[in-house]
C-alpha cells in the first residue's frame, strides 16, 4: 500500500484546526471549575457547557479525519474544498458550537448567552 501525502491545502487547514486545541484545553480548565463549584451556573448551564466542550473536541477530530478521507479520494477543486471546509464547526454562525461556554452575569435576569439558539434558559433564583 502506498503512503497517502497531504495536499498542502489539507496540510494548512490541518494546522489551522490544530490551533483550536489549545481552546480546548481551556475549557476542559474551566470545566473543572465548573465541576467543583467555583464558577456560579444553573444546572442548564452547567450541561449546556459540558456538552459544548465534549462536541468541539470531537469536531475537531472530525475535521481532521476529513482532511485524510478527502486527500485519500483524490477530490480536487470545489469537491475537495467543499469536502475539506464542510466539517469546520462556524462559530460566526453558531455560537452554540463554540468550545468555550458563556459565563451569565450574577444576576437573577442572567442568560446563558445563546438564547436565541437554546431559548432564554431557566430562571435564576435570587
């Protein structure tokens, strides 16, 4: 079996990808501080954070396997960029799929910052 080589498209977007780790990082921080109580959260919150962080790791893998897949089919042109760029999460487009959760104010209106995604959450107790 010959050894697959990376087009230098897929060569830059795999680095491009990879700086997201280090934000991932960040939020797998700031959820055990989340888990140990340091940061005030509703249990939405709390979820809506957790469930944030495992997807953008997961999307990160995602894109990077698509990367291989799309070099090793030989797509070339649009087919191929459309193949490479299709799994990137848009966090200009939603917000809901970045790494790093939204902290709500300390007060009893607070939101989790995508409720026009996820709707206006639950209210806070004073």
């Amino acid at each position: 079996m010959d050894a697959l080589h990376l087009t230098d498209a897929s060569r830059i977007l795999a680095g491009v990808v990879l700086l997201t780790v280090p934000t991932i990082e960040i939020g797998g921080w700031f959820m055990t501080r989340i888990v140990r109580g340091l940061v005030p959260m509703t249990p939405f919150q709390k979820a809506f954070a957790r469930a944030g962080h495992a997807h953008a790791g997961v999307l990160v893998i995602l894109s990077l396997v698509c990367l291989l897949y799309a070099d090793a089919a030989g797509l070339t042109g649009a087919v191929g960029w459309i193949a490479r760029l299709g799994s990137r999460p848009r966090r200009s487009c939603c917000p809901a799929a970045s790494s790093r959760p939204q902290r709500a104010a300390a007060t009893s209106t607070a939101r989790t910052g995508c409720s026009r995604w996820c709707g206006p959450g639950p209210p806070r107790s004073p």
